[in-house]
C-alpha cells in the first residue's frame, strides 16, 4: 500500500476533480471526472449505482485517478490502485459532504428520485507526483 505524501494531502481539501479510469469489459479505459476525498487510508468517490463506472469497478477493481492542483495545473498527484469496498452504508451523507467541498451545499443538488448512491474506498497501490 502506498501513502500519499504530506506535500499533496492538500489536494483532497481544494475542489480538485480527480479523473478516474476504469476498465470497460473489453478491456479499453473509460475516464469520469469525479469529486473525492481521502480518509487517511483510502481515496473515496461516489457514484449512482448502475452507471458505467459503477459497473466497471464492481466487475474489475483496478482503478487509477489524477488529481490537479486547481491554483497550478504543473502539480499533480496520479494514483493506481484497486476498489477494496464498495457500500452503500453513509454513502447518501457522504455525497452529501462532497456538495459541501465542491458545490457549497449543505445537500447534493443532482440527486434523482430512483438512484442508489455508493461509495467506494480505493487502496492506493502506486503513487506518483509533479510539482
């Protein structure tokens, strides 16, 4: 397991979109700007159930995100690692706490009356950075 480094933690606390690739079926990548957050242990994004990311990492946990500094495009952090959960237990408050970070809302603006939000822990296995 890799630990992102003290130098890019902040990164988790600005409004930097991670890009997540995941595997489609086939094997081609399929790359989703999403919000994000850092527990201390794992990165967590969430999504709707049943979209295609969501399918993607259910079937083939391999995932990997780049994060850009808003304030300078030159620093980033890029993470390989894999889906270890996938729960839907606090994933409503969690998104919730994303439109905060992101949106300044104390609720998520978007949801739909049908969805199933998710939420999923990625271990980060390879860590790379610049700037």
């Amino acid at each position: 397991m890799a630990d992102i480094p003290e130098k890019y933690a902040d990164l988790f606390h600005k409004q930097a979109f991670a890009h997540l690739a995941t595997l489609m079926p086939d094997g081609r990548p399929q790359v989703t700007p999403v919000w994000c957050d850092y527990d201390g242990k794992h990165v967590l994004i969430n999504s709707a159930k049943g979209r295609q990311k969501d399918r993607n990492m259910r079937r083939d946990p391999r995932v990997s995100l780049s994060l850009m500094d808003p304030a300078n495009p030159y620093r980033y952090l890029e993470i390989r690692g894999r889906v270890v959960e996938i729960t839907e237990a606090g994933a409503d408050a969690h998104i919730d706490s994303l439109a905060k970070k992101y949106l300044n809302q104390d609720k998520y603006p978007f949801r739909q009356p049908s969805e199933i939000r998710v939420t999923y822990k990625i271990k980060c296995e390879h860590i790379s950075s610049m700037g």
